[in-house]
C-alpha cells in the first residue's frame, strides 16, 4: 500500500456504508477480517486484505430493506449487489486516497469472494476468511430466518470443501461445521 494503514480510522469511515447492507453485514465483515487475520499473518498483503474484509460486501449497500432473509432473496438479489460493488469500492476507496492500483487489487479481490473461486493466494485468503466467517451460529442469527439456518448449514456442508484453498482453512473448516451444528441443533 502507498500509506499506513491505519485500521481503526478506516473502520470508522467504512462502518457507516455497510451498515447500509444486509442486517448482519456489519458483524460478518468484522468476523471476516479476524479470520483473514488468521489465514494472512505476516503477509505484506495484509492491510488490502483486511480493507477487502471490511467491505467485501458493499455491493449490498441499499440493496435491501433491514431484516432477516432466505436463501431465495440472497439469490434473487446476489447478481445485483456484486453488480454495485466496483463502484462503490472506487467511490468510497477513492475517498479515501488509496491508489488506483489498490482500488483495482481490492476490487479483483471482492470478485473472488462474490465468485467464492480463488486463482491467487490472496484471493484465496479472502474466499476462505469469507467463508470461515459465515460458520458461526451468529451470522446465521443475524442474516438469516430461522427456517433457513439447516438449509444454510447443508449448502456450506457441501460447497465449503471445494471452496476453501488455504491450508489453514481447510484444517479449520470441519471444526467449525461440527460446531456449527451443534449450535443449530441446540438453538432450534
């Protein structure tokens, strides 16, 4: 990056966008930022990576009313949001005087997460920490009805593996699905 990062000035100017996003995006993008943490210790990468998570989905931004959904309106409405996410990323990055060269790697990057498919390590490490985060009984409290929680649990028991890249994840994934689980089972 062309400047220090500074992650809680940068939290502070993006929580009010993403707010603006699905119920629950604001804790989900807080949780994907730990767990890039994880997959990205040490990397120079880190400061984009961690600018990624925070807003990973801001293509979400006023795209729907607040409250819980079901897999079937994140369908009806995913093409659009991940249509609103360059710009924007260009509008608030720009804002914020990261350079064009970054804008356009932050951007590559909420792509693979919008694809879940990843061809770069980073990329990886953004698809990974994304999906990592959506394996707590909290993103599933705060996004979805509870109808959809075993629904959701199943599409992720079968889609997560052949998603998740890194090494770490995929050594964390069954973990947290088992958990996963037992916390549905015991909250419905």
């Amino acid at each position: 990056m062309d400047m220090q990062f500074d992650e809680k000035w940068f939290k502070d100017r993006i929580k009010p966008h993403i707010l603006k996003c699905r119920e629950g995006d604001w804790n989900h993008a807080k949780r994907t930022v730990v767990w890039v943490k994880v997959l990205g210790k040490n990397r120079d990468d880190l400061p984009l990576l961690i600018t990624t998570a925070y807003i990973h989905d801001i293509g979400w931004k006023n795209v729907l009313p607040k409250g819980k959904i079901t897999y079937t309106k994140l369908l009806k409405y995913e093409k659009l949001a991940n249509k609103n996410s360059k710009p924007f990323v260009k509008f608030i990055l720009r804002e914020l005087h990261y350079s064009d060269n970054n804008i356009y790697t932050v951007n590559r990057l909420i792509e693979s997460a919008d694809k879940h498919n990843s061809n770069k390590d980073d990329e990886a490490i953004i698809v990974d920490a994304d999906n990592l985060s959506k394996l707590s009984i909290n993103h599933l409290k705060e996004k979805f009805h509870k109808s959809e929680w075993v629904k959701m649990y199943n599409l992720w028991k079968i889609e997560l593996p052949k998603r998740i890249k890194t090494k770490k994840a995929k050594t964390l994934y069954p973990d947290l699905l088992d958990q996963l689980k037992l916390d549905i089972d015991s909250s419905l």
